[in-house]
C-alpha cells in the first residue's frame, strides 16, 4: 500500500480501508514507509485505524528518512563547526492541528539544520517564511528526491531558489529538502 506510486495519491483514509480490508480478510499486511513511521508517517492515525478495528499489529522502526537522504547523499546534517542540531520540520501542516503553528522565526535562528519533510508544493511559502524572519536567502540547501533509488536526485541551490529550483526541475515527491550551513558541506 502506498501514497505515493504509479497511479493516483491515495488518502490516508483510502489507505487505512485498504489495510482493514485486507487484515479483515485474513491476508498479513506491511505497511512499508519510506523511512520510520514514527517520523511524519501517519503512524498515529494507522495505529487508531487499526485498534479501533481490532486488528493486531506490530511496528519495525526504519530508518528516518532525514538520516537516510543525508547519508546517502554524502550530506552532514551535523558539523563541528556550522550544525550542532537537527530539526525535522514539516512542510505541510494540518488546518486541524491542536496548537500554535510552525513558529518561522524560531526555525530561521536555529542554529543547525532543518529537513523539510513534504515540503516540495508548499516551498514558495516556508521558504519565504525563513527568509522573511531572517534566515538568509544564500543558506545552502539540498532536494533529495527518491533516495537510495536508482533515479534519485540531489539539486543544490540557496534557500531563496528552492522553490525555483523544484518548478524548473519539476520535481515530485518524494522528497526531503536538507536546509544549513552543514549542507553546504556537498559537492
């Protein structure tokens, strides 16, 4: 089962049907994510889905999707010198959140990396928001698209030709956007 593929973009609603009616049905199910579902995979709402049905289940963390792209890629998403943390930010927040949203200006003064998860259609717009509280248009950044696969690609630019960047490239999730000094480390 997947979002994301050959055919149309599944919701996550569709998807939790899907995995029901197959368990219901007596067939093992794997919910294979691409990277750890624990991190911006929906778990919370598949672990609901499934109990609510009571359907037994097991999770099998993965790697973060973050590390993966990073590594894969020869990126640091620390350094010594320019990273001394790491921020998972999501690119695509829910209208129905409980809570402040993305809070931009404390995201611009962290002093390591962020890695933009779905962030590839709403770029124009965090982009901007980092910029506009003061993160600099010239902070490095990498796209990793399709990582660890035979077709994956790494684009470099500055924040500020992100989304540029993705327009020109026309580039689809998934993928994850590494932003910091640290990502300047590539070549």
């Amino acid at each position: 089962l997947g979002r994301h593929g050959e055919g149309k973009i599944w919701t996550q609603a569709e998807v939790n049907e899907r995995m029901l009616a197959d368990a219901r049905a007596g067939k093992t199910v794997a919910r294979l994510k691409g990277g750890d579902p624990a991190a911006f995979g929906r778990l919370a709402e598949e672990i609901a889905a499934l109990e609510d049905a009571g359907v037994e289940y097991e999770i099998i963390p993965g790697v973060t999707a973050a590390m993966a792209a990073a590594s894969y890629a020869g990126i640091p998403l620390t350094d010594r010198d320019t990273a001394s943390c790491v921020t998972l930010v999501t690119g695509q927040e829910s209208d129905a959140k409980d809570g402040a949203p993305l809070d931009y200006a404390a995201l611009a003064a962290t002093p390591g990396t962020l890695v933009f998860y779905m962030g590839v259609t709403t770029a124009p717009e965090w982009t901007e928001r980092l910029i506009a509280h003061g993160k600099s248009p010239d902070t490095p950044a990498v796209i990793v698209r399709r990582c660890t696969l035979p077709n994956q690609q790494i684009l470099t630019c500055p924040l500020a030709d992100v989304a540029g960047q993705i327009e020109r490239e026309k580039i689809r999730p998934p993928a994850v956007i590494i932003v910091g000094n640290a990502a300047g480390k590539v070549d």
